[in-house]
C-alpha cells in the first residue's frame, strides 16, 4: 500500500494559498487569499467515537477576510484520530501498566528467567489486545448505525493483524526459542490464526458419519498440514474400520504418522540425534511411496508425499492453507524440522498471487529476522504508533535493536515512544499516560514534557493540582511557577484572595503574594475594614512569604489587639511597622492616622521615646514630599499632618510630664 | 468530552470462587451522559444520587430499578459560579463536595460558596456566599444541623445552618504551614472525632470538643490525599486513597494486638506502630496521640501503584476504588 496521503477535505490549494503551522499534535491550516466566493463549510462534530481517516477535518472556523466577499477558513488537523475512540481506551490504558511494569522490572534475573518475563510481558500486551477486540466486536453486534458498524468491525480487522504479527514477533524475537520448539511454536502460532477451516472441521466432525462427509479427506489433510498427527490418525482409523479393503495401508501410514519425530518441548534430544532419527524416518516414507504401497488410494498417497516435504503436494492444498505463511510453516515442518532459526532465512514462500499487503510485507520482514524493516513496515500500515512503540520497547528490553542512533539524535525505541506520548497528550484526560512515557524517554523526554504539560487546559483546581504534582515531582519549576500563577490570576479575577494566595504559597511566589496583599489593603483602604478576615488572620508562617503579606498579617493583629483594648501592646505593633520598614511607605500616613485615637486616650500610651520616633516617621513623611506635591495636597492632607503634629506635642508634653513625675518610669 | 454517570452491578454472592475471591467483572447496567466533569457525588436514597459538576451545576439522577436506566430527575444549575470583576459576569466554578442527609443537600465549590438545597424543592433553600475566600474542597455533616468544610488554606470550619448569620461557628487549622486540605469525615459513632486530609498527604485527626489544632499529625501519603473514609459499621477502619496511587487501610482495632506478628497474612505491607499491653479505654484509639500506648496497622492495598485513586468507597466487606487508569475495582471481601 502506497503510504497515506493527507487529505483536508475543504482545503484547496489551487483556489487559495494555503499556510500551515506545527502544533503540539494537531497542524493548522488556513487560507490566506480571499477573494474568491465560496460557500460556508458544514460544521463536523470532531473527535467522539468515531474514527475518521487519518487528516480528517475536524473542526473549522469560519472568519470573514478584510472587505472581501468571502470567508478565510481556518482548518485544525488531528493527525491521531485513533485516541478518540472509546474502546480503544482500554487498550491503552492497560498497555501503559503493562509498559510502566515493564520498565520497573530490573534486570536482576538473567538469562532463562529474564526471557520467561518478557514472554510473559508479551503475552500480557497480546492478551489486551483480544480484549479490546472482543469488546469491538461486542460494539459491532449491538451497533444499529451501520457507518459505526463498518467502522468497528475495521478496527476488530486491524486489531485481529496487530495480534497475529505481535504473535510472531513473540515466537521469533522474544522467545527465540531453539530449532525445534520454535517449530513447534510456529504451529501453535498457524493453528490459531489460521482458522478458516475450523467450520469444516466442525461439521465433518459433528456428523454422523464423518468418513462419509464429502468433506472428510480434506479435514484429514488439514490436521497433516498443521502437524496435527494424533488427530488425523483418529479419523483415519475411523476411515479404515468403515473400509476394510484399505486396512493395511491404512495401518502403514498410521505407523508412519506414528513414527514422524516431533521436536519435544523439553529439548531433550541433541540437534543430532534428530536429525539422524528424522533421516531414517524420511528414507522410510520414500521407501513406500516408491514401492507404489499407497498407488490405489491417492488421497493417501498424497498425505504420505506431503510426509515427505514434496512441495507440490503441499501447494495443492492450497485452498486448505489458505495463507502462505501457513505454507511456510507446513514446508518447515515437513523438510528441516530442526532448522536452526538461522536457516529460515529462506524464500520458500510461494503463492504469492497478486502483490502483496501491508500485512504480508511486515510477516516476511519478520520471517526474514528484519527487525527494523518490520517495525518501519508496521509504521507505515498502522494509524497509529501504539503497536510500534510499545513492541519496539519490548525488542530493546530482550536487547535485539541495535543501538544506532537515527540522526536526529534520539534512536528508534525513544523517538517512537516520543510520538505515541505526543499524541496521547492531545486527549483530554490520556495525557496522564503520556507523562509517564516521557519519563522513559532518557533523552529527550523531559523536554517534551516540559513543552506539553503547560498546554494542558485547566478548567478545574484538580486537574490543575494534579498536573503540579506532575510538575513538581520531576523538579519542573518554571512550569510550577507558570501554572500556579495562571492559576492565581484566575482566582484574583473572580475575587478568590484566598485562592489565590494559596497558589502563591505552592508557588512560593512572593511577588504574586505582595500583589494579593496589596489588593487586601486597597480594599481596607476604600471600605474601612478587611474582607476575608478568616484569611488574613490565620496566615500563620505562609505570612512570611512577602514583606507585604508579613504586613498585612501584622496590621490586622494591630486592629485585633486595638479592639481587644490591649493598647499598648498595640502601639509597640504599630510602631515597629514603621521604624522596622515592615509598612510600605505608602502606608505610612494610614498607620500614623491610626495612631490618632491612641494618642488622644485619656491615659497616656505611648512612651517619650515612641512619641519622638512617631514624629520622625511623620518629618519622614512629610519631608520626602517634593514642594509640587506638598502645593497638591488637598485641605484634607494638610489637615491630617497638622492634626497628627499637635496630637503627638499634646502626647509628648504629657508623657514628658508623667515620665518626669513618677519615680524610675 | 464524554462523560457519563454509569452503575454497575458487582455480581452476586453466587459466584464466589475457591478463595472467596470474586469472580468476574462488575457488570454495566445503565449509564447516562453528564455534563462536565463529576466531582463528587452521593446516594440521597436507594434511588437517587446526586452529582457535583465542574460546570457548577448540581444534579439529581433517580435510577429506576425495575427497567434499569438513569433519568436526570433535577437539577440546580449554577450553584456555583463566579463574577469577574471587571465584567461583573459570570463564570463557571466547580461544585466540588456535596454531602446529603435525605431530603437536605448540601453543596461547596471553588466560589467559596455554601449551597443548602432540599430535594424537590427548585431554589436552595439557603444560600452562604463567600463563605470562604478560599476554595472549599469538602464537606461533611457534623450533626443535622451542622456541616464541616475544609478549604484550601488549610481550614476545617463549622457551619450551623440555622443560625442566619454568614460566618462559621468555629474554625480550626493546621499548625504550622496552611496546607490546603481536601477531605474531611466525621467518624460514624463519636461525632467529635473527625479526620482530614491534606495536600501533602498528612492524615490530621481532631477533636472538635477541644482546641483549635489537630489531635494527631500522621504521615501518610506522598501526594495529595483525595479522599478519606472511616468504615461506617466498624469505624476502628479509616481508608485514605491518594494521588500517588497508593490506597491505606488505617486500622486500630485492638483485638489485632492479640496475635503474635508472624501470624499475619504475608504478601502485605504491613507497618506497626508499637506494642499494645494495656487494655484500651473507651477513649477512642484515634485520639489518643501517644504512640507508645497504641498499635494501629496500616496496609497498602495496591500491590501495583501507577496512576492517582481517585476516590474510594466502602460499605460493610465491599471497597471500591477508582484510578485515573480509567479503572474501578471492587475488593468485597475486605476483612477476610
């Protein structure tokens, strides 16, 4: 298949130029000339359980161009339509525990032990797989939308390839297993996936009188085809006991699929021996097919030259096999059954009637032990880099790729896993799984997430929360600072000073801090009194963050400890504002007008020494004012200076006078 | 986005395996679809639950048993919102917390705002605006009257519904650093012990008969805490679930003291706090805050943690827990 071109439907660009820009996983698209009439493009709905090919239009904006008649369209393309569909969300969603188990197993066991675990990894991404397409399937039986219908039974179609090759890759990367368990492995592999005949075999079976089906020597030959010896000896003994003129030739053909050697799981026999054993058990099937032993009964004479490897019988059976790789298989068995996996590397394959598929490249890559052909193969059939990033990581764990670096700096597990990641983080609530991918990504991954994870939209405080976790765990801290500040605006926007003060205190931003405080004091400022007093008054440490929030906490103590009547520890609080430099210089004149009821108590609060400091803070004041300003304060400004400047003579006179009576004090 | 409130049906006893593990999985009767993201949301009465949206909208779902399906039965649109200031229009909140005590529900959400509705009634039937600077993550029922917040400046206040005037009866916080915290439960049979979660995972335990700091300060988790849940029959048994992944099973019931160590299931981890030889007075063991006097086990129940849980349930020997693996499990034989 030729490699898929996108199409954006709507986009022409022989009627307008087109420009286009990169985003994160989606290009934008738009048109630049106008001028051209044309009509309005119809609304799709984009994205929710249905699969568009791959470039599909799935949202447009319509805008109206500078005075021309027509509109300039502007078109996003999804390239990852895949991650949308709803039942495919269980496929990745296990697969990435799946990889996350993966990539913790350390590799503490070696050899046998640390084979066993891969295959086992293997089987259990396979096992997910033919969950998903039962789950399509079952989609596909209750669907009354026949467009869904035909959509879901593609996807069962797909998924149904992607288990077959992954199947294989298993047998011949993971497990590589030995000669002769590799062969006996392939047949397993044939045996399940080659499953057209099992109808046939059903109903020959179920009969009545199975050696009278018309279909039985057909059935017979499948189960020699696929080394199913026991089985086919079954049904012949049913044949023989039905015809007793065949009797001994059925009883010597019986002996001789009795007698075939079978490769045994355990590996019990050296390679020799084998081979030894199988030669004289070959020179024996020639011995009678050549003594004209099975003349009279030609379906039996065909089983026994297909014992003997002789590839014209096997390829008449052809429609049994229905698949060349079955054919394959069936040739192995019967001419080297304990080829090395080195010799495989043979083009028997016949039967190749037209050109061949996608599916049929990526098999005979993988027969021919191209790993990377494979792989490139897989990524340019499939929609999807699912399959190939998590089968090329599997490969790099039984170390079979080769570490070569693609020149673009990363090498090949790492840059397929950089795409699928990058494309789950278009999805709204997938993007948690990518996170993780880019951890295991050593070179480039925390750049790329860096780069997403602040494209993430936020509608609610959670999913913010849980994105800063993400953050914050990987020691991200310019995203943790963007986002809790993108946050704060937010909450000061819609008046959450709590809120956002809490963003600031995660953020450890101080200067956000000061700008909320300075918002709480504009506040008092305007209305006489503090909103939010549960807030201010509970700031506990976080009140250190800024000198304004440290203000802020300590001015309203002042205003509790003044209506706790508890004055002169109040007048020591305010003081300190000043002389500290705790209190912005703006605030000066508040905090010195503050001072006015406390000067005019009966008794007297302040101490000669405070009351000297208080009108140096006032001089300060006043005298840091150029004459410009001093000529723009209005009566009120004067008023208060000249109020305050007799309260604290009046003060200090008496304090002089009390300081000066009482003995000591 | 798709999503949908879904009820499932955890099977029957009758298909107990060998080791009275369940067998299957829960099965999907009837689901309908919802707008924004659930926040929270409970049984009101056998049939009908309500559900706290990201939109700011707080519905209620009847399910009908008989034909299995789901029918929005009503709903309160923008119980919780905001007004941006300069616009002085709208903007959604989140509802985040919504507890119920049949026919009253009440309602918090990132406005700071506090909803009291009853069923069946169309406008609330009282309303605390800005009750809280802060956004209140959680809310619980102290007594019928009475409800718990926690915010997230790390305040647990009480609210008496009956009294008209808008501020909390009481508040307490965290010592130390505000961390903002984002559940709260009361414990089922003493109404003065109630425990909360934090931002950094920190279970706090209070009395609320007395002072205005937490009881007891315990480190839990490595991420924010979701959610917290004392068993209501056998409330020796708190369960926290937590961002980290991690779900912990707190439990001080004393008879475990009476087994040797060894004695107990291998294959959890499992870690002691101390030896207990003194029997336990009536004080509840949550409260008290010396070590040395009392044992409490803590087990992880996921042996494989990835993603966040999300949320949790437990009622009798059932728990439930959902992942942001987009997964639920069910555990029904908890104690076994």
């Amino acid at each position: 298949a030729a490699v898929p071109s996108q199409v954006v439907p709507g986009a022409d660009p022989s009627a307008r130029h087109l420009c286009f820009a990169w985003g994160p996983a989606e290009v934008l698209v738009c048109e630049t000339l106008f001028g051209r009439r044309g009509g309005f493009p119809s609304r799709r709905e984009g994205g929710q359980g249905r699969a568009f090919p791959p470039g599909t239009l799935t949202a447009c904006v319509a805008g109206t161009g500078e005075g021309g008649p027509s509109s300039s369209r502007l078109f996003v393309v999804r390239k990852d339509q895949d991650i949308y569909i709803q039942t495919l969300r269980k496929l990745f969603n296990e697969s990435h525990g799946i990889f996350i188990g993966l990539q913790r197993s350390e590799e503490e066991l070696a050899g046998k032990s640390r084979k066993a675990q891969l295959v086992q990894v293997s089987k259990n991404y396979r096992s997910v797989i033919r969950a998903c397409m039962e789950d399509m399937h079952q989609a596909a039986i209750l669907t009354r939308d026949p467009a869904l219908h035909s959509q879901y039974s593609t996807q069962v179609s797909i998924l149904s390839a992607m288990e077959l090759i992954w199947n294989l890759c298993e047998i011949l990367f993971v497990e590589a297993a030995a000669a002769g368990p590799l062969l006996l492995r392939l047949l397993d592999w044939v045996r399940l996936h080659v499953c057209d005949v099992d109808n046939m075999v059903h109903e020959v079976l179920s009969s009545e009188n199975p050696s009278k089906h018309e279909l039985f020597w057909n059935v017979v030959d499948v189960f020699v085809l696929q080394g199913r010896m026991d089985e086919a000896r079954h049904l012949l003994s049913k044949e023989a006991s039905a015809n007793p003129t065949l009797v001994n030739m059925y009883k010597i053909l019986d002996d001789l699929m009795k007698k075939m050697p079978v490769p045994s799981l355990g590996n019990t026999q050296t390679l020799t021996e084998m081979e030894l054993k199988w030669q004289h058990w070959h020179e024996e099937c020639q011995q009678y097919l050549q003594d004209g032993t099975f003349a009279s009964n030609s379906h039996m004479e065909s089983i026994c030259k297909i014992l003997l490897g002789d590839e014209d019988a096997i390829l008449e059976k052809k429609d049994l096999m229905t698949t060349w790789y079955h054919f394959l298989v069936t040739r192995l068995l019967y001419s080297h059954p304990t080829v090395k996996p080195m010799e495989l590397r043979m083009d028997l394959f016949l039967g190749g009637e037209s050109s061949p598929e996608p599916l049929d490249t990526i098999l005979m890559a993988a027969f021919e032990f191209e790993l990377h052909q494979v792989i490139k193969e897989c990524s340019i059939a499939l929609s999807n880099w699912w399959f190939v990033a998590h089968l090329t990581d599997l490969l790099d764990h039984c170390k079979l790729l080769q570490s070569h670096n693609l020149y673009f700096g990363s090498n090949m597990r790492e840059f397929l896993l950089l795409e699928y990641a990058s494309g789950l983080f278009s999805h709204h609530s997938l993007w948690q799984l990518g996170v993780d991918y880019f951890d295991h990504c050593p070179e480039y991954g925390r750049v790329y997430l860096e780069l997403h994870i602040e494209r993430i939209p936020l509608n609610t405080e959670q999913k913010a929360l849980k994105v800063l976790r993400i953050c914050e765990q990987r020691q991200m801290h310019e995203q943790v600072r963007s986002i809790c500040k993108i946050m704060a605006m937010k909450a000061l926007r819609n008046n959450r000073l709590g809120s956002a003060l809490s963003w600031s205190i995660r953020a450890k931003d101080a200067a956000f801090a000061t700008l909320i405080s300075d918002r709480f004091l504009k506040d008092y400022c305007e209305s006489g009194c503090f909103s939010d007093l549960d807030l201010i008054d509970n700031l506990g440490p976080s009140m250190l963050l800024s000198d304004r929030l440290t203000f802020l906490g300590k001015y309203r103590e002042f205003h509790r400890l003044y209506g706790e009547k508890r004055f002169s520890e109040a007048a020591k609080l305010l003081l300190m504002l000043m002389t500290a430099h705790i209190a912005p210089c703006s605030f000066w004149m508040t905090l010195l007008t503050d001072a006015l009821p406390l000067l005019e108590q009966k008794e007297v609060i302040f101490s000669a020494e405070q009351t000297y400091e208080l009108m140096r803070c006032l001089e300060d004041l006043t005298a840091g004012k150029s004459d410009k300003q001093k000529f723009q304060d209005d009566d009120i400004e004067t008023m208060k200076v000249e109020m305050l400047r007799l309260a604290l003579a009046r003060n200090l006179a008496r304090v002089i006078v009390k300081e000066g009576t009482l003995e000591g004090s | 986005q798709d999503n949908r409130i879904s009820i499932w049906s955890a099977g029957d006893l009758g298909n107990v395996g060998l080791n009275g593990e369940y067998q299957g999985e829960p099965q999907l009767l009837c689901d309908i679809r919802h707008n924004g993201d659930v926040m929270d949301m409970q049984f009101l009465d056998q049939e009908r639950i309500v559900v706290a949206s990201s939109t700011g909208t707080v519905t209620v779902f009847r399910h009908h048993q008989n034909n299995q399906t789901l029918s929005a039965n009503q709903r309160w649109e923008k119980a919780h919102y905001h007004v941006d200031q300069d616009t002085s229009c709208g903007g959604a909140a989140a509802c985040t917390g919504v507890i119920c005590n049949n026919p009253e529900i009440v309602t918090v959400g990132e406005d700071g705002r506090i909803n009291l509705f009853r069923a069946d009634q169309k406008d609330a039937v009282r309303t605390i605006d800005n009750a809280d600077s802060s956004t209140l993550h959680a809310v619980t029922f102290l007594r019928t009257t009475e409800v718990l917040t926690v915010n997230s400046i790390g305040q647990l206040k009480i609210w008496d519904l009956r009294q008209q005037r808008n501020e909390p009866s009481q508040i307490f916080s965290l010592t130390g650093d505000r961390v903002p915290l984002h559940c709260v439960d009361r414990h089922p049979n003493q109404q003065h012990i109630v425990a909360t979660g934090g931002q950094d995972g920190m279970l706090s335990i209070w009395d609320i008969r007395q002072g205005t700091m937490p009881v007891s300060l315990l480190n839990a988790h490595e991420a924010e805490m979701w959610e917290v849940h004392f068993h209501p029959s056998n409330p020796d048994h708190l369960f926290t679930c937590s961002e980290d992944g991690s779900l912990w099973h707190w439990d001080t019931s004393t008879d475990v003291s009476e087994k040797p160590s060894f004695l107990h299931q291998g294959g959890r981890s499992t870690t002691y706090f101390s030896h207990n030889t003194i029997n336990q007075s009536v004080v509840s063991a949550w409260l008290s805050n010396d070590p040395t006097k009392d044992r409490m086990e803590i087990t992880n129940l996921i042996p494989n943690q990835t993603l966040s849980v999300n949320s949790l349930d437990i009622l009798g020997p059932c728990l439930v827990y959902g992942t942001d693996a987009e997964a639920i499990y069910v555990n029904r034989q908890l104690f076994a």
